[in-house]
C-alpha cells in the first residue's frame, strides 16, 4: 500500500478499513529502516494513526503541520511520499533525522530543539488571520516531553488571547520524552491518562437525558467542578483554550473525529491524545531505558543493538561517579537526557544528587546557580548545540555571580547525521564573551578525565569541558609542557610552523605535521587543554614560528583561532595566524568524518593548506625590495 502513498490526498481517498493495514506497513518500514542505520524509532512508532488522522482531516501543505519535536516526524514523512528515502534514512544524500524544507514544502520549519513548535503555529495563524486566509489552520503536534519546556506555555498564554485564532494543538502524551517525563506538568497529564470518568460522565448524563434541557444545562454548568474533581484537565481551559480528550491516539477513527472537531471549531483547541511510545514492536515497547527513543542500529528480530564499543560520554559518566564518591557536595543536573549524557551512572549511586528538570535549559542553568549559592558543586551536562539556549542564563545567571557550575557538553563540535540543528559548533565562539568563564577541550579519554577534575576544584567561576559525539581517542602523550599546556610535537629542526590543536583536532594537528615534515616544514604542535582563557605563554612560543595555524571542531568565527590571533596582537607578537574550523554555515547531515573531510579538517588537508601558506610568505619575503 505505501508504493500508492505519493502525498496526502492519496491517504484522504483510502477507505477506513484500509487504514489498518497502512499503519502496519508504515511500522514495517520504520523498524527496517532504524534497524540499519539508527533513528528515533520508538517516538515515531508512536504516532503512526496520529498521523493518518492528521493528514485526513487537514490540508498539508495549506494547513502547516509542525512538528515538537521533529524527531517525530517519520510518519509524516512517509505520508508526504518519501517512503522510498527511508532507504538510506540519516545518510549522506538521504532523508534527514528531521522535518527539512529541502525536501518536501510539507515540512514548513526544520525544528529539533523542543518547545518550539507552538510559537511557530501562533505566529503562523495569525499570518494567515492578518492576510484574510481564513480557510487555513496552523496545526502544532507537540509531546515526547516537549510540554516541559517553558517557551511552549509562553506560546500557550499567547495563543489563547486571541479566541479566533486557528490553531489546534495535539498533546501527543506517550508519558515520556528521552526518559520517563519528569515534573509537576508530567504527574497532571498522567492523571489525566488513568482517569477518564469525567467524560464517561458527561457521556452518560448527554445520552441519557439530554432530552430534558434545562437539567442537562444545570448539569453541564457543573463542569468545572466535577473537573477539578474527577479529571483536572483544567489547568487547559483556564487558559482559556478548548479541550478535547484524552483521545485513544491509537484509535485513528477517534483521532480524526476529534480533530474535525477541532478544525471546524475556529479558535484554539487542544486535543490531548494518549499513545504508547514504541507501538507495535515488542523490543521497543518492552524497553525500559526509554522505548527504543534513538537506537543504533540493531537486530530487527531481537531488537539487540549492535555494540558501540567505548565513546566519550562514558569516560565522562564513569569519572563523575567517582568524583561523586569523593565528594558529597557534587550534584548533577539534566535536562531530559539522562542517559544520553551519562548522568544514569550517577542517578543510580547518588539518587539524591540528581536533579531531571524536563526539557528546560535555561532552568537548569539558573537551578544550577542556585545550587552554588546554597554550597554545593552543580554538574549540568547537556548536548552541545542545546547550550544555545541557555545562553543568558550562563551568563548573567551563573558568571555574573563568578558560581561554580561546571557546564559538561556532550557531542561538542560536528555530530554528522543528526543534521545542521544539532551540530555542535557555536560554543566555542559564543562562549568566549562570558567574563570568568574558563574552557576546558580534552583530545583523548584520559585528558578527560584529567580536566574534569580540574574543572570541579575550580571555586571562583563557571568551568565548561567538551567532548564530540562517537568512539573515545586514543590516549595521545604529551612529549612536553609549555606552561599549563602540552607539547605533543616539538621538530629535530628549527620551527617553521606552530599548530594548535584543540581537543580531538590535536590528532589532525599530528598527521598533518608528519605530513610537512616530508614537504620539509618543521612543525611544533601545541594542545592548550583549557581555550579560555589561554596561556599566556603561547605568545613567546608564536615569536619563534613562521606561522601560527589554529585547527578547532567548532565554527572559524569568534572560535579559538580568533583568540589565539588576538592574544598574540596584544602581545605585539607579528606572526601570521591562520585559523581552520567549520565554515560558518548550516551543514548538510553525514557521518562525522565525511562532514570532517568536506570542510577540510583532516591532516592532508591541513599539510595541503599550510604548505602554501608557508610557500606564499617564503616567496614574499624573498622578493627584493623596491625602491
């Protein structure tokens, strides 16, 4: 049946019996897929009749339908006719993780930070509410655990002050995001989920006598009461937002009635739908850990995934267990991921030192400063590319009051087939405008947990330590100190070239210095260990070099190249930098090492550029001056 799929109108013609065998082979196909690459198998197992009934009841592309998070997009996908890029799902040239305007105008934003997705449809709708449009609804399907972060009640308490505004809200509730959902809002909707007598209620006072209006009206105008009391769903409709559910999201004959509801309602609605993450493969729904969320790759008959071997989070999980041990006033803090950072190593030895704050950054920042008020040490470990946003908080919340927090950023640098949002390339530029800040980049295992250490004994300030997503470097020996950094290579010659490597681009810095020394350019390279702020003794270590290189996984602008540059200007230090990183733009989902190589951080790359760049100045200082 999924070969007849080519978009939207051809699931609207489908009869409802033939909408069972749809969804089987939709959950086919995605249990194919994700067992050969890896995926976000168990949330989109979840909303499989979700989304049929979606996209019979409204007009996609007309009636835009963002996703929160985006990861939960798969269906949809398929639906929109791209079953057959399921065949190379997340790999280079195929389908993204992640809703993407370069595929399909069915996908309106390319959204895989949480919370987000609400503000969208309320901007959305009251475009087309200005232009007149009024035939067309801006429809916002948000849930996985996307209902903790607090930008989507900002977005809730917006949308219901306008009491036309066309826009229905799906509360996808499968009672999880990354883990079990954590928080106050969570119990609520659980409550929600096990108590449905309030709508038997109402169902049978309406069938029973709704024929006697004035005390089926008496009754009704109970509701909020006997709401508060038997299911409170009220916490929606004080906002002022009309509710529907909670409705079988499974049941799609139930979705799409309660959704044409909705639709024809012309205001703001809430349809609160209850799923079951991992539906319909007994290896994901049996998953404790998180139903299957984003396996690897795996075993379609098992559902065993296929070994890893040793990556960087666990070197980091390991070592704070046992700082943990060491010292009572060491907490941990995460935003819906604790396993995904590595923090469950730590939840399960200290269950009282360990903070789940939902998806909500910027809370677990400030929570974090809070902490540190109270004496204690906070460990807040997030992805990367999630810091973005809680930015202000690091800064005016955690710096400002010199706090020790140390901020632990997992899949720093390029992260490939998770696509351009989850990138982890800003940090290292954004976070060099933070006073107080210090910046710690380890190249292998064993420097990780070298400057872990270091960064929970700091006391007057914010520490943050990165790592990149995949297998843990081997350990690579420092042959020397210069300062507090570590000299991996000094030349049998007299220098030309001093590479600075930063974290895991010390091995590139390597390869490529084996790789000058054949073209006859002695190379010194240099690991600083902390980038911010850096050693001062690099300044006279430059005077003595042709040329400066910097290579770092993160962004060229406002990076540590731009710092090194600047410290040696301050240092009246005239020697040339050149610096080498990610190109500033939005980079298009592959494996790490193909996305390395097609931005040129790799050591022939490197050896390439700098050869010329040493030839060039080598030409240039040798040209006779000119009267």
């Amino acid at each position: 049946m999924l070969g007849s799929i080519a978009g939207p109108h051809d699931v609207k013609r489908l009869t409802a019996e033939e909408l069972p065998r749809l969804a089987g082979e939709i959950r086919d196909l995605l249990v194919d897929s994700c067992a050969r690459f890896g995926g976000h198998l168990g949330p989109n197992l979840g909303v499989v009749e979700l989304t049929i009934a979606l996209h019979r009841v409204f007009d996609s592309p007309r009636d835009p339908i963002v996703w929160d998070t985006g990861h939960q997009s798969y269906v949809h996908k398929v639906l929109t006719g791209r079953a057959g890029g399921f065949a190379a799902l997340k790999q280079e040239g195929g389908l993204s993780g992640y809703p993407s305007q370069a595929e399909s105008e069915h996908d309106f934003v390319e959204n895989s930070h949480a919370s987000t997705a609400l503000s969208y449809a309320d901007g959305l709708a009251k475009a087309f509410k200005l232009r007149g449009e009024r035939d067309r609804t801006a429809v916002a399907v948000i849930g996985d655990g996307a209902l903790t972060g607090g930008m989507a009640w900002e977005a809730l308490n917006n949308i219901a002050a306008v009491k036309d505004l066309p826009v229905v809200i799906v509360v996808n509730d499968n009672g999880r995001s990354y883990s079990p959902t954590i928080g106050g809002l969570a119990s609520h909707l659980s409550s929600l989920r096990v108590n449905r007598r309030y709508e038997d209620f109402l169902g049978y006072v309406k069938d029973k006598i709704g024929n006697v209006p004035v005390l089926y009206d008496a009754l009704h105008g109970m509701k909020k009461g006997v709401k508060d009391v038997l299911a409170p769903q009220a916490m929606f409709e004080d906002l002022g937002l009309k509710y529907v559910g909670p409705i079988d999201g499974h049941d799609e004959q139930a979705m799409e009635a309660a959704l044409r509801k909705a639709r024809g309602f012309r205001g703001p609605v809430i349809v609160h739908a209850l799923t079951q993450k991992g539906r319909g493969y007994s290896p994901a729904e049996n998953h404790d850990e998180d139903q299957f969320h984003s396996p690897g790759a795996f075993d379609r008959a098992t559902g065993a995934e296929k070994p890893k071997g040793r990556i960087w989070t666990n070197v980091f999980s390991e070592e704070l267990v046992r700082l943990g041990k060491e010292r009572e006033d060491l907490v941990a803090i995460t935003a819906a991921m604790l396993h995904p950072t590595g923090l469950n190593a730590f939840a399960e030895h200290f269950p009282e030192r360990i903070y789940d704050v939902g998806i909500a950054e910027q809370h677990a920042l400030t929570s974090a400063a809070g902490l540190a008020l109270g004496g204690l040490h906070p460990v807040v470990a997030v992805y990367a590319t999630f810091l973005n946003r809680a930015f202000d908080q690091l800064l005016m919340d955690v710096a400002l009051h010199r706090l020790p927090v140390t901020v632990v950023l997992d899949r720093a640098g390029v992260t490939g087939d998770d696509g351009a949002s989850h990138n982890g390339m800003w940090d290292l530029s954004i976070l060099q405008v933070v006073p107080g800040l210090r910046i710690a980049v380890p190249r292998d295992g064993d420097r990780l947990t070298e400057l872990l250490r270091e960064a929970v004994e700091v006391t007057d300030g914010p520490t943050v330590l990165r790592f990149p997503k995949g297998p843990v470097a081997e350990p690579v020996e420092a042959v020397g100190k210069l300062g507090e950094m570590d000299v991996l290579l000094t030349p049998a010659a007299e220098p030309d070239v001093l590479l600075v490597g930063v974290g895991p681009m010390a091995q590139v810095c390597l390869d490529a210095a084996r790789l000058l020394d054949a073209q006859g350019i002695a190379a010194t390279v240099v690991d600083p260990r902390w980038v911010k702020p850096l050693d001062e003794a690099l300044a006279p270590a430059a005077a003595v070099h042709k040329l400066v290189a910097v290579v770092e996984d993160n962004g060229r602008v406002g990076g540590v190249g731009d710092a090194v540059a600047r410290l040696l200007r301050d240092a009246d230090v005239d020697v040339p930098v050149r610096t080498f990183g990610i190109p500033q733009e939005f980079l298009d989902h592959a494996k790490r090492a193909a996305i390395l190589g097609r931005v040129g951080l790799t050591g022939q790359d490197l050896a390439r550029r700098i050869t010329e760049a040493v030839a060039r100045r080598t030409s240039s200082a040798a040209e006779p001056v000119r009267p």
